[in-house]
C-alpha cells in the first residue's frame, strides 16, 4: 500500500510539473511564431501577391510592393465576377509618404486629395516597423494571441525553404483555419493559405524594389525619406 501512495504522489508530481511547464513554456509554433514577429519588424521592403476566389464566383488578383526605406507602398488589384452579370474593379494605386496617386487610364499618376494618415505609406512602414502589418503580411500578433498552431512538413516556396504551421483560430470574430510557411533560416512568413481559398505568397525581403513611375514622384519619395 505504502509504495501505491508513493507512486501516485509521483505521478501527481509529474502532471503538476506538466502543467506548470506548458503554461509557462511556448510550443514549438509559439516560439516561432514570436520569432516570425520579430523578424518583420526589420523587414524594409518586399513583394506580396494575393490570389483567392469566394463561393459567390468572384475571383480576386492583387498585388503590393513596400519599400519603406523611401516611405512608398505600390497596390494593384483585379477583381472580376465569373459568373452572372459580368463585374470587373480595378484598382492602381500609389503610396508615397502621406500622398497618394491613382493610376489613370492614359498611363499617368494623378495625386488624389486624400491625406489620411491611415492607409498611407507612412501607416504601413510604421505598422511594418512595429511587425503589426495585418492586411499585407500575417497577422502574427492576432495568432499569437488567438490561434492554435500546429507544425506541418517543410518545403520551398520562391525558392526558399520554409516550414509549414498549421493555424486555427479561435476568437469570437475569427474562426479562420490555415497554413502560414516560415523560413527556416530568416523566420520570414514567404506563403499563407486560408480554407476559404485564399492563397498569399512573399518574397523579395529586404531587396530593391523597381517601380515603373514618374521620376518627380520618386525624387518626392527620397524627400521625404523613410521611417
């Protein structure tokens, strides 16, 4: 009987210290999904591409440049209905600073009056400085707080290995299911994939971003510098 009593208090140890440990200890994807964090917060520039369709049959392209060491955020999107009544939106737009430009139909930049703070270029190299870029990178602040993670297998996406995590999360506005891949070697998020079909690649961290613009407006941009 003695040596009973004395192997369930071991075994009520052993779960106590279980417990203890995995509140106090982040899982694998916790861990690197802090690290993924605090990898976008030294990101200065990228490319990102969006591609998803919706059960309503309209099918969505997008498409961001950022170079934050210039204050500029380059956004195109395509998006068409593919069944129905035929719909197509277009949008081409220029962030510099806190101006923004439309792309005309005669291939010219016109400067719009809007002056918003958010939205602008200013507002995202700031969000990206701070790695709280929800709607062109990850919202890795929101997963850390709200998703179950899960590791999933390795592979290469733009030519660059990445490990897959699951997510699920799980807050009362949130109930998305998906994979986001992270390199193995940067901890950069380089592709995310949600169940509603949604498919975001990234690439380029870090290296020159070319735009095809008017050279005023890119003289404008070196003027008013980066974060």
């Amino acid at each position: 009987m003695r040596l009973f009593w004395i192997g369930a208090m071991l075994l009520i140890a052993g779960l106590c210290f279980w417990g203890v440990s995995s509140l106090v200890t982040p899982n694998g994807g916790d861990a690197e999904f802090q690290k993924m964090l605090e990898a976008t917060e030294h990101v200065k520039s990228f490319r990102g591409v969006y591609v998803g369709s919706t059960a309503s049959a309209e099918h969505s392209e997008k498409l961001w440049e950022v170079d934050c060491n210039h204050s500029i955020v380059y956004k195109k999107s395509q998006t068409s209905q593919t069944s129905g009544s035929p719909l197509e939106v277009k949008e081409d737009q220029l962030l510099v600073g806190l101006d923004r430009y439309a792309h005309d139909s005669d291939g010219s930049w016109v400067k719009t009056a809007d002056k918003h703070v958010i939205y602008s270029g200013q507002w995202y190299c700031e969000n990206l400085a701070q790695g709280s870029l929800r709607d062109l990178l990850p919202d890795t602040r929101a997963m850390l707080r709200n998703a179950m993670i899960g590791k999933a297998d390795k592979k290469t996406v733009n030519g660059v290995r990445c490990q897959d995590w699951q997510f699920a999360m799980k807050s009362s506005t949130s109930g998305v299911h998906g994979t986001v891949c992270i390199g193995l070697d940067d901890h950069l998020p380089y592709e995310m994939t949600t169940d509603s079909g949604a498919h975001y690649s990234y690439s380029g961290y870090n290296q020159p971003i070319q735009l095809e613009v008017p050279e005023d407006i890119l003289q404008s941009a070196s003027a008013t510098g980066g974060n």
